[in-house]
C-alpha cells in the first residue's frame, strides 16, 4: 500500500495529539566514502514509529496545587509543539486561552513583545538552551521568583540564572545538579508542592515568633526605658528579669514548636520579592 506524503504528515499530528512522541524512518543506499549532508536528502520512508512517556499520575494534583498556591506552572521542552500541548493540557498546565511558542517563532520576538504575551504563554516547544535563559530572565523583569527543574547539561545555564534552580537526583547530570539549588532526591514534581508547604510553614512559624516576643518583651522593655529617662529607681532586678523570661518565652516557644504544619498555606498569595542589597 503506497501512503502519501500528505496522509503520513496527518498520521504524525494524530500521534502528536495523542501526546506521543513520534520518530520516523527512512533509508538510503551510501556509496561514498565521507558522510555530508547532502545524504540525509532523499531518504526512503519506512514509517512512523510513536513512544510514549505518560507524565506522572501525581502531576495533575501538583499543578493544581500550584495554581492553588499563586504559582504559574510552566511547560520548556525540546518535543514537538502538539506533543508538549497535549501532555500539558491532561495535566493541566494548558488551559483556554493559553498560547503557545516555538522556538524558531521566540527569536522573531523582541524582549518587548515577548514581555507583553509571557503571561498567557503556558507551552515552550522547540526551545534551545538559549530560549531557556531567555525565559527566565523575560518572568525576572517582571519582578517574579522563578523556580526552574532540569537534568541535563543544557538546562544548566537556565538553572544557573532563576532564583531557583532544581536538579534531578535520579536521572539529573551532574552539570545540572552543581548549577541547581535544589536536589529533588525522588525526581518528583509533588516533592516541589510539598516543599513549598513546608517553607510557607516556617515563614509563619518564624512570623509567630518574632511576634510572641516582641509583644512578650515589650511590656519589659517600655518600663526600663520609663525608668531610664525620668530618672526613676530601677523597675526590675536580674532575678526579675529572668522570671518573666522564662515565663514570657519559654511557653510561647513551647507552644509554636507544637504547632503543626496547616496545610492550608497554599491559599495564601506568595509573598513578593525582596531585595535587601
């Protein structure tokens, strides 16, 4: 059965839509010595052969517990446009009105014109190394965190650049775990969400903290310093001080580090960035 070269390309973008990667294959007979790439020209199609790599059970969960949690999920891969959309859109990275990019059509695009489409782009196909950087630096000059996953030599430069580069533990090179910040040990996106939970949970925790005490220590301190300026006898004696010590900071230390992790901290907005130097 003799397959035009038109139903072929139909029977690829099937396949692609399917979310499956597909490599085709075709022959020639090479009678030269040295190889050019004139030879990789008219080429004798055998057929299409289509692989799957179905994303993790566990990925839709974490994605939304990202969006959840005001986090942009992002999709940077080097698959063909249909594949990398189809993947994204049954984890739920890809919405309605979402955009897509190549990466041949990124270097039409100047940084203002990129600036201006970031928000709604959701899938990069296509992208070399360079486009990755470029993608980072484009959520930067919004003033955004930006978390970047990789595991391999060329998305080491992009983890270099965001503010937080993560490796892969199992399957990561290690180019891309010394350029990273963070190991994930089990190479699983939900270890990221859990992660996240944990480090808004210290934040808080921290955030008591500093609270407790200085609502604690306060009253302490307003009555030295009383005494200080008008000259009064000395409020408080060591012995004094220790006591409420040890009453107004020990039992509210007690208290937080009791307290469990909420799991509701992902309905809160991430906080902005900060720039102390």
């Amino acid at each position: 059965m003799i397959y035009t070269k038109e139903h072929i390309l139909k029977q690829n973008q099937d396949l692609a839509k399917a979310g499956l990667r597909v490599l085709a294959f075709g022959y020639k007979k090479y009678n030269h010595e040295n190889l050019t790439l004139e030879d990789e020209n008219h080429l004798t199609f055998i057929g299409l052969i289509s692989l799957m790599d179905p994303p993790r059970v566990e990925s839709l969960e974490a994605v939304l517990q990202c969006k959840k949690a005001g986090i942009k999920p992002i999709m940077i891969t080097g698959d063909h446009v249909i594949t990398a959309t189809s993947i994204a859109k049954k984890i739920g990275i890809f919405e309605e009105n979402d955009l897509y990019l190549e990466g041949q059509k990124l270097d039409l695009l100047n940084n203002h014109e990129l600036d201006e489409i970031l928000p709604r782009v959701s899938v990069y196909a296509r992208v070399a190394p360079e486009h990755k950087i470029r993608i980072v630096e484009a959520w930067q000059r919004k003033g955004k965190v930006v978390a970047m996953t990789g595991d391999g030599v060329n998305d080491a430069p992009a983890l270099k650049q965001s503010d937080i580069g993560v490796a892969m533990g199992i399957t990561g090179n290690e180019v891309a775990k010394d350029a990273a910040n963070m190991i994930l040990m089990d190479d699983n996106f939900s270890t990221i969400v859990h992660a996240i939970i944990i480090g808004r949970n210290v934040y808080e925790h921290l955030k008591n903290s500093i609270y407790y005490l200085l609502s604690g220590n306060f009253a302490g301190i307003l009555c030295v310093l009383l005494a200080s300026l008008f000259i009064l006898p000395t409020p408080f004696y060591p012995a004094h001080l220790l006591f409420m010590n040890l009453i107004t900071d020990s039992l509210p230390a007690i208290a937080i580090g009791m307290k469990k992790n909420d799991q509701n901290v992902l309905k809160y907005p991430p906080k902005k960035k900060m720039n102390l130097f």
